[in-house]
C-alpha cells in the first residue's frame, strides 16, 4: 500500500530523521492504520494522490511489473508470460490494483494480503483483466501473516516498508518456505535517495524507504537468491527510483 513519493518529500524527511535511531525503529504499525484506514479505497488513494499529476503513472507501474516477470521467467525456466502460473499472493494489496491490472493476467489464483478491512472487501470483488481469479483473502498485516499454501509467485509492492529490519526478515524467510519449486518472490519499493546513504522514515504513514544495499543485505540474511534486479522505467523523474528484485530460495 506504500505511497509513491517525490524526491522533494524525501529530502524533508531526511532533514528530520533522528540521528539516535535506526530509521526503522520509528515504525508503528499502528499509526500506518490510522493512516490507511483515513484513505479513500480507490486507485488515486492507493498511490499517495499521484495519479492527479501523473494520470498514466499505474499503467506505467502495471505494464513494468509484466515485463519483469516475464524475464526472469524467461531466464529461469524458459515459459513466457503467456503460460498462467498456478497460483500467486499479492502481499499488501490494497483494493486490489496490482492483482486485477497484472497478477491475473499471469495467475490462475491470486491470493490477497491486506491488513485495511475496506481494501481488502474491494480488492475481493474488484474485476480482474485476466483469466484469473481472486482466491484467498487474508486480512492481516506482514508482519503476523503465516502462509498456508504453496505460491508460483509472491509479489510484494510498496507495502514492505512498514515492516522493521527484523520483521521483514522474518517475513522473507517465511516467503521462502512458502515457494514452489522455481517459484519467485519479486519485491518492488521505492529506493531511497539520501545523499548520506540512510534508509529515510516517513512519519506521515509510518514507513521507511530503504537503500539497495539495505535490500541486499536483508535478502541475504534471510537466506534468498538475487537472481535480477532492474529499476522500473518511464516514472517521471521529479518521483523517487523504484527497484524490481526477482528473488528465489537457494
């Protein structure tokens, strides 16, 4: 459910950001509620408002995120986009953008993981561009969701910065266990532009835009391949870098 963000946003929250702690230890997953839950269900409030400046922003955002898993696919296992994967997750889905606009056109199932009671009830009866279908709905932050099935793909778009290092950690690792053979998780987040090379919170929602190299070493930790990494193009620059990672258990 991350919001984008502007390079002058980060810029002002780099100015007050505490020199004492670790950027994530500010994160309050329940202040990231309040928040949400004070958003409007609809494509605009999903993406911060950006799309009254940026109108083509998602179909930018949708038409990337298919041609990412198309590659690492490709490169992996030699099936194209055209060949339906089983099953996926959309973790932190919101009312169900990226699910209906992409996860479906590759999916049979796409499960759904969204802790906002009112997007998750969207993102149920939301009317899917593909031949998929909207499985499972579990309404449940990151942080305490414990997969049940056995996932192709887990996908996770701006909503992992609401997990603590430690949390996303132990959520990863989870995701790992969570895989089929060959399957992929795919994280894609904002990139963080400190010149200082600092993780950047933002105390609006309550979230943290990390670095790659913060990214990287969390992977690491949590014991997953990183097979590709690339960054979306065609977003406007005055907008924050966003980074693909196509991740698989070693």
């Amino acid at each position: 459910m991350n919001r984008y963000l502007e390079r002058s946003d980060c810029l002002v929250m780099a100015s007050l950001e505490s020199v004492s702690k670790p950027e994530d230890s500010h994160i309050s997953q329940a202040n990231a509620l309040t928040y949400w839950n004070a958003v409007p269900a609809t494509a605009n409030g999903m993406l911060g408002d950006i799309l009254r400046k940026y109108p083509h922003i998602s179909r930018i955002d949708l038409r990337g995120s298919l041609n990412f898993l198309a590659k690492v696919r490709l490169r992996a296992d030699g099936l194209t986009e055209r060949e339906l994967l089983d099953r996926g997750v959309d973790c932190g889905a919101g009312i169900g953008r990226v699910t209906a606009g992409f996860l479906s056109k590759v999916c049979g199932v796409v499960d759904v993981v969204e802790p906002v009671e009112k997007f998750a009830k969207v993102a149920r009866e939301m009317i899917l561009t593909g031949e998929g279908r909207v499985g499972d709905v579990y309404v449940v932050g990151l942080q305490d969701w414990m997969p049940v099935d056995k996932y192709d793909v887990i996908w996770n778009q701006w909503c992992l910065g609401h997990l603590t290092d430690e949390e996303l950690k132990q959520f990863l690792t989870r995701c790992k266990t969570a895989l089929k053979g060959g399957g992929w998780i795919v994280v894609k987040e904002n990139m963080s532009t400190n010149l200082e090379g600092k993780d950047i919170f933002d105390e609006e929602d309550s979230s943290v835009t990390r670095t790659h190299e913060k990214f990287q070493t969390l992977f690491q930790d949590a014991g997953l391949l990183l097979v590709k990494t690339e960054l979306q193009t065609g977003f406007p620059k005055q907008l924050l870098p966003v980074r693909f990672y196509g991740l698989q258990s070693h």
